[in-house]
C-alpha cells in the first residue's frame, strides 16, 4: 500500500516555478467585500453567512494560484507570462474565453482612447 495518492488535500508542488509555502502568506479576507457583493448578484442571500464568502474566497484564490502556476509551467518554455497563456489555458472552457477577449479588447480600446485624450490634451495646452 502506497500513501503517495492519498487524495487532493495531499498534492505536492515540485518544480522550481512554484513558490516555496512562506511566500504565499496572504491576507485573509482581502476579496470578501467584492465576493459578497458578487454573491448577492449571482443569487445568494443579501446578508450571506461570513464562512460562506470565506469559503468562496478560498476556492476563488486556489483556482486563480492553480491557473497562474499552470501558465508558468506553460510559459518556461518561452520564458515569459504572457496573456495569450492563460487564455491557451482555458481554451476549452468557452465562456471564460470569450469573457476574456471581450475583457481584452476593450481593455484595449480603452487605452486607445486615453492615450487619443492625452493628445488632444496636450494639442490644447500647446496652442494657449
């Protein structure tokens, strides 16, 4: 009988692209406020339980740890995080995906607009 699979509370992280269990030390309760909010739009109780909205702060942090960690182990081949490794990540999951180029591009387009503001901005202050 081998313990080496004793299930998921049992994984173990190896590799040099994984931070030693000091370095992710967070604060608690740093998203409960957001979550709670989220919650409420997504159905839940206006009030929810406080061990409820810590719970899905805890699953929302693991996922997003466990997908950053992926995306490294996809990314040393190149040697650089890029965008285009998380969204190869959850290529599969089509909902998510569009989400996230939606997200992009008017992330993009928004930067198109600021730096178009910036330059009026300064075309005024050259002609006074």
């Amino acid at each position: 009988m081998s313990t080496a699979g004793a299930g998921p509370s049992s994984k173990v992280k190896t590799g040099s692209s994984q931070p030693s269990e000091a370095s992710l030390k967070r604060k608690r309760g740093m998203f409960q406020k957001d979550l709670h909010h989220m919650m409420y739009g997504f159905g839940d109780d206006a009030n929810p339980l406080p061990e409820t909205v810590a719970l899905v702060e805890d699953i929302v942090v693991d996922y997003v740890t466990e997908l950053v960690h992926k995306a490294q182990d996809v990314a040393t081949k190149r040697g650089k995080l890029l965008t285009e490794d998380f969204l190869f990540l959850i290529r599969k999951d089509l909902p998510k995906l569009n989400r996230c180029t939606e997200l992009l591009s008017m992330n993009e387009e928004l930067k198109q607009a600021r730096k178009a503001f910036e330059v009026d901005e300064e075309k005024l202050v050259s002609i006074d």
